[in-house]
C-alpha cells in the first residue's frame, strides 16, 4: 500500500469526511448544553442528575474508544466505524423519546459507546494512508474541520429550543448519525485491507495496549497529549460560570469569548499542518506544550490574584486551548507511527486517556468551585504543567536510557 508523505488533492476531500466523522462527539457533547435546564424540568429530574449524564457520555466515549481500537485492528476501520455509527443513531432516538432521566443516562451512555468508533478510528484512517508525519499534516486539517463543532454546537442548540423541544436536539444528532453512515457506507474507502490483518488475532490486539503502556516514549506522547487535553475539557466545565455568572458576560457574548478560543486553535492547526515537515514533530509538540505551560501559570496567577480581571482569564486560555491540535495531532501521529500495526489500538488507546483524564478534570472543576475563577484556574494549570513535566520529564528518561 502507498503511503504519501503528504495529503494530496484527493485527500483533502477524504479529510474533510474523516473530519466530519470526528464531529461526532463533540456535536453530541456541546449541542445539548443549552437545554440542561428543560430537561430537568421536562423530565423531573434534579439539576446534578441531568448534569451527570455529560460525565457518563465522556466514560462511554473512552470505553468505545477502548474496544474499537483493537477491533478494527483485526476486522477493519469501515465495518467497525459504520457499526458504531448506526448505535449512535439508535441511542439518539432513544434519548429523543426518554421518558426519565435513567433512560436518558443510559441512551447517552450507548449514544457515546458508539460515537467513540468514529471518533478514534478516523484517525486511525488517516495513519493507514499517510505517513507519520503525512498523518501529523492530515490530523490537523481534520482538527480545522471538527473545529467547527464546538464553535457550533451549543449554538445550533440554543437555536433549536427556539422553534422546538430539547427532544429536537436529539433527533438532529439522529439525522447526523444517518448521514455519517451513510457516508462511511458510500464513500470511505478501507484503508487497512486484509493482508494488513493477517495473523492479527484479537485478543493479540487488544494486547496492544499492554505493549503500549509499557513503552517508554509512547508514554510520554501518551500523558503530555492526554494532560494538555485535560486542560481544555476543564476550561469547557469551568468557563459558562467563570464568564457570565461571575464577571457578568451576556450570555450571546459567551459565544463570542468560546469563539475566540477556537479561531486559536484553527490558526495553530493551520501552522502545524503547513511546517511540521520542516520542523519535526517532537519539536513543534515541545514548543506547544511550553505554551501551554505559560498560558496555565499566567492563567493561575490571575485567578488567585484577580489580575486583569476577565482578560487576565481570557487572554492566557488563549494559549492553552490553541495549542490542543498540535499537541494531540503531533501525539497520536507518533503513537501510530511507532505502532503502524496497532494504529487502531494507539488512537483508541490515546483518545480514552483524554477523555478519561478530561472527565477527571471536568469533575474537580465542580467539586473544587468556590464561587470564584480559581477552581477553574488552578485545575487548568494543575493539567498544563503535569503536561510539561511528563514531555520533558520522560524525554529526559528516555535519551538517558537510550
């Protein structure tokens, strides 16, 4: 099979289907944000039971990541993703026509179990048919596709609850589950074919992730990336409070302050993709995580201090969130690329860890609240310098030992 180093015309049009593909979670993440509290007054169910049910699809998501992985290790990326997109579908019906919050939890756990196929093993795809760093370019131009989901989501929610009921919500994450299929179905291509897969055994694929955990410079990818990842899934928590309850942004500004964040994140998609054949992937990953150590201490300061105020908040995220796809790109492309037989299992495995960890993080924002933006503060910059010390700590380790 060819690999080409880079994404050619061609593969730009695949990208923007695998992208679209990696939309899934963070669609069915953010879209149903806005109607929390119609939920819990449709479905009489306390405001932290509703709350809960977002906890669930991030723990669903890292479970689906975790199976798949493997899975399509052995059988292949097209029948596996095109499985877990049609339990997708069935789950968001089945949260459409909840008629209480249990029923709602465990359609958001299914809903998540099957997104997570999409999630992890469009990346896994574009490892198939690139090289490491061909793959590194591809991750991030898929990043500046999924991107607009999160920009999106909560507004294409907000708007839905105009003219409908949350139930609504629901059934265009349905719909969007059809098209994916039905995409996946007509137009991806398997990217790993049979003599790819010969002698993969599944239970040795799922062994793959022991040989994984136990490799030294994996795991440096493993726990920078996840750790960097951590940090943005605490700023999603903690910033809806920290913005408009606490320094009193109207909430149709709340948009703009998120929107702002993903332009960063589009611009450093943008660079990583265009020069990180020059440079090098450790090097561009390095830097980023440096960045992202300084938007953290700059963000820590100003929540203990209240220095600067909302800027003082808004300015240092900057940097944190912008740096999340050349971190997670540059990661997952150097998984895959050091594991090219268990691709499937490195991006399964890196994406439960950052979601595991991003649950981690979502939750001590609540737990740590005080009414002030320290909580959201402190676990940002907790994630970013863990990120720090494990990239250059295990670096460190490594060249030692080599």
């Amino acid at each position: 099979m060819t690999t080409p180093a880079s994404p050619t015309a061609p593969g730009r049009s695949l990208i923007v289907l695998l992208g679209s593909l990696v939309m899934v979670g963070p669609l069915a993440v953010d879209m149903y944000l806005p109607s929390l509290p119609d939920i819990a007054a449709s479905l009489a169910a306390p405001a932290a039971e509703v709350q809960q049910t977002i906890t669930v699809f991030l723990l669903g998501f890292a479970l689906g990541m975790l199976v798949y992985g493997p899975i399509s290790d052995r059988f292949g990326r097209r029948p596996v993703i095109a499985a877990g997109l049609a339990l997708f579908l069935l789950a968001s019906i089945l949260c459409a026509a909840a008629d209480g919050i249990g029923t709602l939890t465990v359609g958001r756990l299914l809903q998540a179990i099957g997104g997570g196929a999409a999630s992890a093993l469009a990346r896994a795809v574009a490892k198939d048919l690139f090289s490491t760093e061909g793959a590194a370019r591809a991750l991030s131009l898929m990043a500046m596709v999924m991107a607009v989901a999160p920009l999106a989501a909560p507004t294409i929610g907000g708007q839905i609850l105009l003219v409908a009921d949350w139930r609504t919500i629901f059934h265009v994450l349905a719909a969007f589950g059809a098209a994916g299929l039905l995409a996946t179905l007509t137009l991806l291509p398997e990217s790993l074919p049979p003599s790819a897969r010969a002698g993969i055994r599944l239970l040795g694929a799922f062994g793959a992730y022991g040989r994984l955990l136990a490799d030294r410079h994996a795991l440096a990818d493993l726990a920078s990336g996840a750790f960097t990842s951590a940090a943005m899934f605490a700023y999603i928590t903690g910033t809806p409070f920290v913005y408009i309850e606490y320094f009193g942004v109207p909430p149709q500004w709340y948009g703009a302050l998120f929107g702002a964040n993903v332009a960063a994140l589009l611009i450093a998609s943008g660079l990583n993709a265009r020069y990180v054949g020059q440079a090098g992937l450790r090097r561009i990953t390095r830097l980023s995580i440096v960045l992202a150590a300084i938007g953290g201490t700059a963000l820590l300061a100003a929540g203990a201090t209240g220095f600067g105020g909302l800027w003082g908040v808004a300015v240092p995220l900057l940097l944190v969130v912008g740096v999340q796809t050349p971190v997670a790109a540059n990661c997952t492309a150097r998984l895959m690329g050091r594991f090219p037989a268990s691709a499937g299992a490195a991006s399964a495995l890196f994406g439960a860890v950052r979601f595991g960890l991003g649950a981690g993080a979502s939750a001590l924002v609540g737990l740590l609240h005080d009414g002030t933006p320290l909580a959201m503060c402190a676990v940002v910059a907790a994630c970013c310098v863990l990120a720090f010390v494990a990239r250059f700590g295990l670096d460190r380790l490594n060249r030692a030992a080599d």
